[in-house]
C-alpha cells in the first residue's frame, strides 16, 4: 500500500523545490552578457555610406558607420570609436548572405 504525503511534508517539499525552479528559468532564460542577438534582414543592406572618419585619437580604434535591421527597415548607424584592446584589431561588424536572407556578424576583437 503506498503512502500519501502529509500536507507539512508537500508543503516542505515545494517550498524546497521553489527556490530551484526559479534559479532553473533564470538561467534558462537569461543570456551571458558577452551575447549578442542574431540579426537576420531578408534583403541585402544598401551600399555602405562613405565616411570620413575623424583624426585619429591614440588608444582607440575607429568602428567605421554600417547598416543596421530595425523595424522592417535598414537605419544607418554612424562609425564611432572603440577603446583598443592591447593585442588585438579591430574587425568591423558585416553582413553576410545565408541562403536568400543576409545576417549581421557583430564587430569584435581578434
């Protein structure tokens, strides 16, 4: 004959189990800070904007202008600079044609 949990003992038990859900979904749920989203456009970008880019400053890398998808749409978002890596250059974020759709690769150091 089996034997029916007492309501302390299911009590306890969720209450036990509660903490570990909750930290489980988060975990699940939650991206490392170091990710970035996964940018698909179903069109090529227009041709990059030509831009000039300011004098250099010493200690930082110049992140030329690019298109980006948002809302349907291409947005042109200006170059800026980006503090050096000691070791690394700088390789400015692309897009890159999957199949019939173009996919953003986020700059990065390497």
């Amino acid at each position: 004959m089996r034997k029916t949990p007492s309501p302390l003992r299911a009590a306890l038990s969720a209450a036990m189990l509660a903490p570990v859900i909750a930290v489980s979904f988060a975990a699940l749920h939650s991206a490392p800070a170091h990710a970035q989203a996964i940018i698909i456009a179903p069109s090529a970008p227009p041709p990059a904007r030509v831009e000039a880019p300011p004098p250099a400053r010493a200690g930082y890398a110049w992140d030329p202008g690019h298109w980006r998808w948002a809302h349907g749409g291409y947005v042109w978002a200006p170059g800026h600079w980006r503090p050096v890596r000691a070791g690394y250059r700088w390789i400015p974020g692309h897009w890159v044609q999957r199949g019939p759709n173009w996919r953003w690769v986020e700059g990065h150091w390497a």
